[in-house]
C-alpha cells in the first residue's frame, strides 16, 4: 500500500494602498504546486471602468499583452518560470482605484485566482484666505483654512494659542462623487485693534500626508487712521503721526 502526500496549492496577493502619482506593486504569486503555467489574466474593475474585465494576459512566448486598450503605466515585474504574476502601476490616478484579480491557468488544476484591492491615498491641496475684516464690535470670519480635495478627509484645526475664547473655531466637509473631500475650518472673532497682528496657525493631517502641513497666518484687522498728531521736530520740520491698517500714506502741503 503506498500513501501519497500533496501540498496545498497557494495564490497570494494582498491589499494595496498607494498615493496618487505614485507608484503601485500588485502581488500576486502561486506557490505549492507542481503544475503546468499556461497563462495569467489580470482582470480589474475601477471607478473608470466598473465591469470586471480581462485587460491583460501574460504568456511564455508573447509576454505581456494588453486587452481592450493599452496602458503603457503597467509593467510585468513578476516571473512567469516561478508562478509569479505581480505587476507595478506607474503614476497611479483615482481613476485606478478599484479591484484587481490575477487568474494562473493552471494544468490540470485549471483556474486558481485572488483579488486584490487598490486604494488610493489623495494629499489634499491646502491654503489660508484672509477674509479682510474691519474694525469693529460684532463677531466676524477672520480666515479660512481649507484641504481641498482629499481622500481620506483630511483634518483641518486651528493653534489659536494664548487668544483662548477670543475666537472661535468652525469645520464643515464637502464630500463628493469621486470619493475625495474639501474641509473647511473657519476662525471667528470680534476685530479689534488688540487682536490685530496676532499670529495663529492652521494644521492640516491626514492618512494622505506624510506628515503634518502648518500653515502660517497673521490676524489683520484693518482700519483707517482715526487720528492724527502733528507735533514739531526742530523750527522747520514737524513730525506727523497716525495708526492705521494698512499704514497710512501723508502728502504735506505748505
């Protein structure tokens, strides 16, 4: 009586995660297995194409071979004598994102496959708009900081520092159909001449980010010249002096 021991035949792969102009791997290796490698069919399903659909096959003697479209950003990193189908995708887009299935043609165990999931990673774009208050008693917006377009929601606050509850703070998102979102924080106060030129900053992070992005913003309050004292120097000269915001410009005529 003989016994017959037989590994289990393995298809790996996994979950990719990449930002976007970067560069993606896409793993995919069948190990265990003695069979005979006939083909490997890459499918995908994305937000740009959303049917699953064969769009490359690799061979022995052909190598790689595009369906329905070339897509010059893909490249075959893998080994076709070792049962390795892993690809790399060049300046990775949000249209990319989506579901990849590597399928090996096996012989005689026939199709074996695994799936794998892209995700993308979008850094937002980020700035600071000052809203050009004047002076006066009434709470009023004094910026905007905004991450447009990020994938996931970026965080978005405000380091108001020893101001305390002299400004308040406001968030609000726009997500839209493309999956990416737009977060706006608003700094809020009463625009008085003791909070003109105080410094603030707005931070922005998120899984898009490397790392934290700080944004610098000084707090202008403008107004015009409420008072002017003229106060002489010498016999001939006299010295003119005002506030306002921005400086204000004299013109003498004598």
């Amino acid at each position: 009586m003989s016994m017959y021991i037989f590994a289990a035949l393995k298809v790996t792969g996994g979950s990719v995660t990449a930002v976007q102009g970067g560069t993606a791997i896409l793993p995919c290796h069948v190990t265990d297995t003695n069979d005979d490698l006939t083909q490997i069919t890459w499918q995908r399903k994305t937000r740009k194409n959303p049917h699953n659909d064969n769009f490359i096959t690799i061979q022995p003697r052909n190598g790689l071979q595009f369906v329905n479209g070339r897509d010059d950003r893909f490249k075959y990193v893998g080994n076709f004598n070792n049962k390795n189908g892993t690809l790399q995708l060049s300046n990775v887009a949000l249209k990319d994102e989506g579901s990849y299935t590597c399928i090996f043609t096996l012989f005689p165990s026939g199709n074996q496959k695994i799936e794998i999931p892209l995700n993308l990673l979008v850094p937002p774009f980020t700035s600071v708009m000052d809203n050009l208050p004047t002076l006066g008693t009434e709470e009023v917006l004094f910026a905007t900081c905004t991450a447009a377009g990020s994938k996931p929601p970026a965080e978005v606050r405000w380091l108001t520092g020893a101001l305390g509850d002299k400004v308040r703070t406001t968030t609000n998102s726009t997500q839209y159909d493309n999956g990416t979102t737009t977060t706006v924080s608003s700094l809020f106060g009463v625009p008085t001449r003791e909070i003109n030129g105080y410094q603030v900053q707005c931070v922005i992070s998120g899984d898009s980010l490397s790392a934290e992005e700080t944004l610098a913003f000084t707090i202008q309050v403008y107004f015009s010249p409420t008072e002017v004292k003229i106060s002489a120097i010498s016999e001939d000269s006299f010295e003119c002096v005002t506030e306002a915001n921005p400086n204000a410009k004299f013109t003498w005529i004598r």
